[in-house]
C-alpha cells in the first residue's frame, strides 16, 4: 500500500458542485446577526461579577508593589 502502487490508476470521486442562491445567504446573515444581537443583549450577570473581581485584584495587585 504504498504511495505508487503498481497496477491502480487515479481514484474518481463524484463531485456536485454547490448552487449559490444569494437570497439564502441574505436570510442566513440575517438570522446570525439577530442571533448575535440577542447574544450580546443577555450578557450573563456572572460574566460582569467575574470581569469586576479580575479588576479588583488587578488593582490590589497594582497598588501593593
């Protein structure tokens, strides 16, 4: 099973190119950015207790050398 066998020619693959349909893609980049909005517009409380934690020992941190 080496790189050139003797005896085998190239392999064939079946290949189905894609159809571009823009308006699918328009709806997709809709749906993303909506979901994105959505996102961002429930930031979790814990994210912002964890941000503010990190600050304060940063500043502690900065303050004691």
């Amino acid at each position: 099973m080496g790189l050139f066998s003797a005896g085998r020619g190239p392999r064939s693959f079946d290949y189905r190119p894609r159809h571009h349909d823009p308006e699918e893609d328009d709806r997709d980049i809709r749906r993303r950015m909506k979901s994105r909005r959505a996102q961002e517009a429930q930031r979790s409380p814990l994210s912002l207790l964890f941000f503010l934690a990190l600050l304060f020992l940063t500043v502690l941190l900065y303050y004691s050398l």
